[in-house]
C-alpha cells in the first residue's frame, strides 16, 4: 500500500499533448497509488473544459503549451470552480514570465518535462503533501537576477522589508522545511521540537502573512522575498 494511498486526492485531470508524457505521468501516479480509474486525460483546453464541468477535480497536472492555447487560462478556471484544488505545472516552458504567470493564475507547483520521473513524482507528493514546489533550474535563475539587480531602497522595497521582518528566525526556518513538502510532524522531528511548537508556529506564520494554507504561506513568502 502506497504511504499516500489513505489521503490521496481524487480524481485526477492530466493536460498533456503528447502520449508519451501521458503515459509517464500515468506511470509515475500509479507508482504513488492512484488506480486507472482515479485517472482523467485530456489532450487541449477544450476537452479539459469539458472534464472539470463535468466534475470537480482535486489535482491536476497541467501542462502550459497546449494545441489550441495556453494552460493558464485552465488554471484559473480550475482555481476559480475550487480554490482548493492542487494545481502542479508540467511544462517545457522555463522562463521566469511562464512560472510567473502559472503562479499567478493559482498554480501550486511547476516543474520541468525535463526532470527524471523521480523528481517529477518527487513534485508531486510535495504538492500532495502541502508544499509548493519550484523547478530547481527556474529558482536559480531568479536568484541569479535577484542578486545581479541593484534594488533602491524604493517605498515598495521598505514595505517589502517591513513584512519580511514579521516572521522570526525560526519562523522563516520552518516555512522554508514547509516549501520542501515537509508535514508538521517530520518538521518536528528534524528541530527536534514538538509537533505542537510547529503548529503554534505556524498559527503565527499564517496570522503574519494573512493567509489560512501551507500553500499561500509559501506563496506569500516568495512573493516578499522570504524564501
């Protein structure tokens, strides 16, 4: 029995062209515990329209360069029909205007075609698990702008500061084990704390940021520049 099997999110809508990532991202979802039948395939925006007004869908997988347009216009259709939904982005696209847009449009995750299928599942229980994960090559190129920018210390940037100056160090320490996918209990265990001094942490996070998730708090926290 898969570790994910007991809280599996179900049904799962694939938007993916090409049948070979199809049949991998089917492989690699298998492998997690998910049966054929928890299972939605759609090859374009048309026919992913169809499916998510047939049904709500509690994960999906989305891949951006579709045969008749962009998958952002489906994530925010998803998010707007359940802001619940655990959106992860599969795509080919790497810059920062597509990861951007897809986080934005309320994309929990994104990762690269490119990776291995390891690290796609990797991803993928991450998201299952509460986290927020970013394509590894996509954040450092970010970073590498970040750091080449010269910033002046503008109003907007002293207001960024004053937010980043809420969370404490080990505040800002637990919301960085959170992004990595991390449940409350294993945070626990690697501070060496109990499971609740992480949750009274983050009760406090999520009050800091105004935010009621684990996914917004890391999404919060990026946008400001903490993680």
């Amino acid at each position: 029995m898969s570790e994910l099997e007991t809280i599996l999110p179900v049904p799962v809508l694939i938007v993916e062209d090409e049948d070979l990532i199809q049949e991998r991202l089917k492989n690699i979802l298998t492998e997690l515990g998910y049966r054929k039948d928890m299972l939605i395939f759609a090859k374009d925006l048309q026919q992913a329209f169809v499916e998510i007004e047939q049904q709500p869908i509690s994960l999906a997988l989305v891949d951006l360069g579709l045969p008749d347009g962009n998958g952002i216009e489906l994530i925010e259709k998803l998010r707007i029909l359940d802001n619940n939904v655990l959106i992860l982005v599969i795509s080919a696209w790497s810059t920062q205007e597509s990861l951007f847009s897809a986080i934005k449009a309320g994309a929990t995750g994104y990762v690269l075609k490119e990776r291995d299928d390891a690290e796609v599942k990797l991803s993928i229980r991450s998201i299952l698990r509460g986290g927020a994960p970013i394509d590894p090559f996509i954040a450092q190129e970010i970073l590498k702008q970040i750091s080449a920018a010269v910033i002046p210390a503008s109003h907007d940037q002293k207001l960024i500061d004053s937010e980043m100056e809420l969370l404490t160090n080990r505040e800002t320490e637990i919301l960085n084990l959170v992004a990595q996918g991390m449940s409350n209990r294993e945070i626990a265990e690697q501070l060496f704390v109990s499971k609740y001094t992480v949750e009274s942490h983050i009760k406090h996070i999520y009050r800091k940021l105004s935010v009621t998730k684990r996914t917004k708090a890391v999404s919060a926290a990026r946008s400001l520049g903490i993680l």
